[in-house]
C-alpha cells in the first residue's frame, strides 16, 4: 500500500469498496515508519527528557527546593501527557487501517458506521494536537498568570469579572490543568474589582493569549430593581510565568518598596485583624502589586512577588518589541482595551469573538470554561496573519 501525507491511497489491485467508504480519505496514513518520523517533534528525544527527569526526581534532594521541584514534575507530566497523546493516535490510527482493510478486502457495509465516527474522532485529536504543536513562542509553554479587571459598569462589571473568573477556572479543570488563586479584591456590593489566578498545564500561556482583551456582556442586570439591560466590560491580561534560572528579571532588595495592611472582603469590610495583605512598589519601574488571599503574609508576599516578575517579563519583552519595531519603522499600537468578544444572554443569548468571527448560542457551556473552540479559532487566525 502506497500512501500520502494525510490521505490513504486505496489499493489499485483490489475492488473499492461502495459509496460510504470515503471514510478512507479522511485518515492520516499509518505506515510501519509512522512513529518516527510523522509527528512535528522527536519522540525519541521527548522520552530520553522523561527518562531523565524521573531519574532527577527520584534522586535524594529532589524536594529540598519544593518550587524548583513542583516545576520539574509539571514539566515532566507534560512531556508525558504529549507523548501518550501521540503514541495513543497512532494505536487508533494502526487499528482504523486494518479494519478499513477488512471492510474493503470483504466489502462488508456493516463497519460504516463505526469507521466514520472513530475516523471523525481520531482527525479532531489530530487537528487538537497539531494547533498545539503551532505554539512556538518563547514562553507559549509556560504556566500563565491571568489577571481580569473590571471595567465599566458599576456593581454589575464587578460582578462579570466573578463570572469570568469561573469560565477560566473551569477550562482549567476540565482540561485537568493546576490551577492557583493569586490575588482577589472584593467589589463594593458584589463580585470582584480584579481576581489573578495562575493556570498550569502544557501550553498554558499560549493558549490564554487569545483571551488578552476587552470582554463584553449584555445582560438583564441583577442589581437592577426594574430589570433592565445592562452592558459590562472587564479586561483580560495574561502573562507568561517567570521561571527559576530567568535571567531577564532580577529584582534587587533595594528596589522594593513592601507595605502591609489588612484583607477586606466583600463589601470592603476588613477580614483579617492582623495586617497579612502584601503590596509590593518596584521603584524603578513604578509598578505596583498587592496580594490578599492568604491568611499568611509570607504566602501572600509569594504571590505578590509570581505576579510582579510576571508584570517585568512581559515589560522586558514590550520594550525589546518597540525597539524592533522603531528599527522597522512600525507602529505599536496598545491593544489592550479594544474589544474582543460580546457575550449576549438578553435579548438573545450568543457568544461572538469579534477578531475571527466564532460564535455559538451556547452561552451557559462558554461561561462554564467551554471555551476551546474561540481559542483555536484564534490561533488559526494568527497563523493566518503570519502566513
């Protein structure tokens, strides 16, 4: 049997099977070669890393540094999850062939059926696992730090900012990715000012790039006593995680300036009677961060410090993209507050993502982290623009 990048070139010394057996052509070829050679990345080398990571965390001493540790094991759970994914590919690939084989050497129409959905299924993992081999960045794969701002729109933006805060939390879970609460500050009367979560996983930051933007919602208020239809804004920011061994982000003791004071909670009541909250100054750069989750100052000290070389790597990296863009003789316009995406639930219910045009009428999935479907959509675009 001859075969093609992604298609099946049927045999020409047997008889082709009847109309319904175009599943064949929607099949990536499976040679005996395939494992070597098909897949973007060198499985070999994935799975030399993974020895060598298991056999780093085995030795005595691993745990001596807990944060270096837990990184470690999260790289390798996700040098593990990528290879299984592509050896379990190639399984449903190699078993798919041989019963396409046996449907055309019998011309049996009883496995249309089930080679059209497996084959339907087996394409989409394929498609899956090819956009995330499109993350190339230089911190596409590193956890990403997500902070939501609440915008205009009163108690109600306070409000969307929990609401969203659920949907990010809730794609995390669903693709079974670490997630880490930062930071939360209570609205006035209901919600959230600002929420900062941390999300793991393989690909982290390079998936949640897509969501960096305005966030739009329309909605009959809740807080509203005559019901009527209130619109929303929060902003969306994603950072890449700074990572031990960074060499772009040194932060000198004499360069902070660290003030404590007490957790509030809803409402603005305070929560804690000791003065646990962190709020960090980096004086050269100006900018400023304040933790409050944690009851211990130290943890919350932590935190502040994850997000504030988060918020340097990522000024680090737009000052080097102005300069490149200066060279260019581009422009670099600030992105940020345009609007990328309205999420309508009065007087119709629709979900649009204004940049690629994805849109779906399952509102109630979207805000329960169903989200996938926008961000790929916008990772195709984006391959589109650089194409």
């Amino acid at each position: 049997m001859t075969t093609s990048v992604m298609n099946i070139v049927l045999p020409t010394n047997k008889r082709k099977p009847p109309e319904w057996k175009n599943y064949a052509s929607n099949l990536p070829n499976c040679p005996s070669s395939w494992m070597p050679s098909w897949s973007v990345f060198d499985l070999a080398d994935r799975e030399k890393t993974i020895a060598e990571l298991e056999s780093e965390a085995a030795a005595p001493g691993f745990w001596d540094d807990p944060a270096r540790a837990q990184r470690k094991m999260q790289e390798l759970g996700q040098l593990q999850q990528s290879v299984e994914l592509w050896h379990g590919l190639h399984s449903q690939v190699a078993d798919l062939l041989e019963l396409a084989e046996l449907a055309i050497e019998t011309d049996d129409d009883s496995f249309a059926d089930d080679l059209t959905s497996e084959t339907a299924a087996v394409t989409a993992a394929l498609a899956r696992a090819e956009m995330a081999l499109t993350l190339s960045g230089p911190y596409d794969d590193r956890p990403a730090i997500l902070t939501i701002h609440s915008g205009a729109g009163g108690t109600d933006s306070h409000d969307w900012v929990e609401m969203l805060t659920g949907m990010y939390a809730g794609w995390a879970t669903a693709g079974k990715r670490p997630v880490q609460v930062l930071n939360t500050a209570y609205g006035d009367e209901a919600g959230l000012r600002t929420s900062t979560m941390e999300i793991g996983g393989e690909h982290a930051f390079g998936y949640l790039n897509a969501e960096v933007g305005v966030h739009r919602l329309v909605r009959m208020s809740p807080f509203d006593p005559a019901r009527r239809r209130q619109t929303s804004f929060a902003r969306v920011e994603v950072l890449p995680a700074v990572l031990d061994g960074d060499t772009e982000v040194e932060i000198r003791p004499d360069d902070l300036k660290m003030d404590f004071f007490r957790s509030s909670g809803p409402g603005g009541q305070n929560v804690q009677k000791v003065a646990s909250a962190v709020r960090l100054t980096h004086l050269p750069s100006g900018i400023v961060v304040s933790c409050q989750t944690e009851r211990s100052q130290h943890q919350n000290r932590d935190y502040a410090m994850r997000i504030l070389k988060a918020k340097l790597l990522a000024r680090h990296e737009e000052e080097r993209e102005k300069e490149l863009s200066s060279l260019r003789g581009e422009r670099v316009s600030a992105e940020w507050g345009n609007q990328i995406r309205s999420y309508v639930l009065h007087p119709y219910r629709s979900v649009k993502d204004h940049r690629t045009d994805h849109q779906t009428g399952n509102t109630d999935a979207v805000l329960a982290g169903d989200i996938d479907d926008f961000i790929e959509a916008w990772l195709v675009s984006k391959l589109g623009n650089e194409d």
